[in-house]
C-alpha cells in the first residue's frame, strides 16, 4: 500500500478512488501503444491490486479494452495489454462553414466515427434557422454512432469568431453580433441533455491537427482561412487562448493601414485581402461549392484576376504572420481550412515574406506546410474536445453507466 493510501481517512475514500482513477486513466490515454497493468502499477506507483481494481472499473465502463500482448520491458514476459476503448463515451463535433455545416463523432482513440456535411445558403439564415439544422444534424448523428454502442457525451460548436460564454461576439462573415448560439442549440437540441460549449473555430481545429500530429509537432500556428481567417497557436503543445479566449484574430492584424474598409470597422485587416469574398471579386462561388474551390478553378483556367488576387493573398497573409513569428517564436505554420485548399497557390509567398520580415527565418527558416486534417477540422477537433472533459473526471461517466 502507497503511503497516500495509507493515509486516506474513510471520509476521503470516494475522493482518493476517484484520483487514482483519473490518474491511472490519463496513463491509458498518454500511451502510445498497449500498457499492461504491471506498467501501470510501475508508472503510477499504485499497488497491482489497486491498479486490477481501477483497470476492472475502467473496462466495466468501457473506458479500457484489453488487447493482445504487452511487454513489461525486454526480459519481462508478455502480458495482456490495455488500450483505450472504441465503444464507450464519444464526442460531437459541429461545424458552421463556408460551404455549408458539418457534424462530426469521434471515439475515445479520436477516429472519426461519424462524419456528415450539408449544404447551406448563409445569406439572409436567421441564426435560429441556422442552429436549428444543425441541431438536427446533431440528432442524427447521435442515432447513427448508439448503434455501434457509442454514446456522445458533449457537443462542441465551432464558429467563426470570438466566443464569450457560447454567446459568438462577432461573426461578420454570417452577419452576426452578440449571437447565443449555444442557447439556440440547446433548445433545439429538445431531449438530448448534453454539455454544449461554443468555441472559435481556428482554435478547435488547431487543436484537432495537435491531437493529428501527435508527438511530431507541439509548437505551430494553425491558419484558417474560409468564413473567418483565424489562427489557433499552439506553443508546447498547449492551446494559447488568450486571458478571455478571444487570442488568434489573425484575419484582423493590419497589413495596411491605409488599406481598404474591413467590415470589423478598421481598415487593411488581412480579411480585406484574403477573404474568400476578396479573392472572388465580384462573382461569388455557385451555390454548395467551397469558395476556395472555386478559387482554384479559375486559377486553373489562367483567369489573371484571380491569379493576380490570389498573389496579393498570399503577400498579406505572410505579411499578417510574420508579425505573429516575430512575436511568438515558432517554427511552423500550418495552412488549414480554405487556405490548405490554396497552399499550392500561396505557399512561395508566404514563405518569401517570411524570409524577408521574421528575424530568426535567417538561421532557423519557418516551415509553411499544408495542414493534415483539410476542411473538417474544426469539426473534428470540436468533437475531440470531449477526450480533455473525461480526462479530468473519469469518475462522472463511470459514475453514470452504473
Ligand atoms: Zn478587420
């Protein structure tokens, strides 16, 4: 017996379980590949019958799975392995896009298990019509991911702005101000009682491509481009989200400041240039296709005003970054959203501007690389957030399956 159990009045017995719970859990999930509970008792310092009795806990609640054979270091003989389980708790991901709306379910090892995007028309959407498809989209894909024995424990929404308490503050590209989103999902969402959090959508999927790059990358800055040109930055390996989580407005960091009117009321934001609104001049994309799509096709086609603007594009964007470099020390950027759509396009601009304005680029150049996850980012990274909620208080599902 450890010493902190031994210390453990009976008072304070369901507050140390629930401890040793989530510390034991937290080894399953850090592991990156089958931990055998002789592992875990060594890792954790708790006593083998602690951990069997966790570990039973654990796989009742179908947190933990065994697997296969796991080696206790080389002389050690094979021992059965635990991995995180594929049919227990998973999250719901949404996502407000340019092109349309996205819903998405991930499980506990983070694979996409669920994935559906509609089509929508934002002119003129009231937010409420808005919320509610997406409540719908939601519905189903609760349904869909309970037949293969997965229940959705949360529900994040990604939006393109800052977000104060699932109230959106600014979304000037679907006209909103002051929006309760999360309300409005909340009361289309009827029956399904679920923890609902609204965040910013580069923030959510800079935080999907972290969980994607596992391991390679922990210090980067996440680009979205589409509805909302945002960055999510990621420095050792944590999400910056700013003392009031409103960090990463990179589509209002001036590139001019003389430049054209930016519907955020300042003047030559980078919105102003690398919008998809900007890049298509005067005619906007057919209905139900990605802007950014459109964009390429007419740059395919040598249309020199979308050659021209796209150029103009990429001049800002590695203008707007090189400030952030400067400023944050990082090596990486990752171009995601829309923008990985266009990385072939502006990748040499970017790259040129920051060779020529970020101090350090002389003797550590900044990599400019497309991102891994493409448009379903946010979504993705929205659904994953669930894994941080269990994470820290395994106790509560557990608590619920019984
Ligand atoms: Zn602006």
């Amino acid at each position: 017996m450890t010493g902190t159990e031994r210390a453990a009045s009976p008072a304070r017995q369901e507050s140390l379980r629930e401890l040793n719970l989530e510390l034991v859990f937290r080894h399953v999930l850090a592991a990156e590949r089958p931990i055998s509970r002789t592992e875990l008792a060594s890792v954790t310092g708790l006593t083998r019958p602690t951990i069997t009795r966790i570990v039973e806990e654990l796989i009742a609640g179908r947190l933990v799975t065994e697997t296969g054979s796991a080696r206790d270091g080389r002389a050690g003989r094979p021992r059965v392995g635990l991995i995180l389980s594929r049919s227990g708790p998973a999250g719901l991901g949404l996502d407000i896009r340019a092109d349309g709306l996205a819903a998405c379910v991930v499980d506990l090892t983070g694979t996409v298990r669920h994935l559906a995007f509609a089509p929508f028309a934002f002119a003129d959407a009231e937010p409420a019509a808005v919320m509610g498809r997406l409540a719908a989209m939601a519905s189903a894909a609760v349904e869909a991911v309970a037949a293969e024995r997965l229940t959705v424990v949360a529900v994040t929404l990604a939006v393109p702005g800052p977000v104060d308490k699932g109230v959106v503050r600014s979304a000037p590209a679907l006209g909103w101000a002051d929006v309760d989103a999360g309300s409005l999902l909340r009361s289309g969402l009827g029956h399904l009682d679920l923890p609902i959090t609204v965040d910013n959508e580069a923030n959510l999927a800079a935080h999907g491509e972290l969980h994607a790059t596992r391991g390679e990358l922990d210090n980067f800055v996440y680009v979205s481009g589409g509805l909302h040109i945002g960055a999510g930055i990621i420095l050792d390996g944590r999400l910056v989200r700013g003392s009031r989580g409103w960090s990463g407005e990179l589509g209002h960091v001036t590139v001019d400041p003389e430049g054209r009117r930016c519907p955020c009321g300042s003047r030559g934001c980078l919105q102003t240039y690398a919008s998809p609104q900007a890049l298509l001049g005067d005619s906007p994309a057919p209905a139900g296709t990605m802007p950014e799509l459109a964009v390429t096709t007419r740059a395919d086609e040598g249309d020199a005003a979308t050659l021209a603007a796209i150029d103009e594009a990429g001049t800002a964007l590695g203008v707007a970054l090189s400030n952030v470099l400067n400023i944050l020390d990082i090596g990486t950027v990752l171009l995601g959203g829309g923008f990985a759509l266009l990385s072939s396009w502006v990748t040499d601009r970017v790259e040129d501007e920051i060779a020529r304005r970020v101090l350090s680029a002389a003797w550590a150049p900044v990599a400019v690389r497309p991102a891994i996850l493409g448009p379903d980012a946010a979504a993705i990274g929205a659904a994953l957030s669930f894994i941080d909620r269990l994470r820290l208080d395994p106790a509560a599902w557990l608590a619920s399956q019984r």
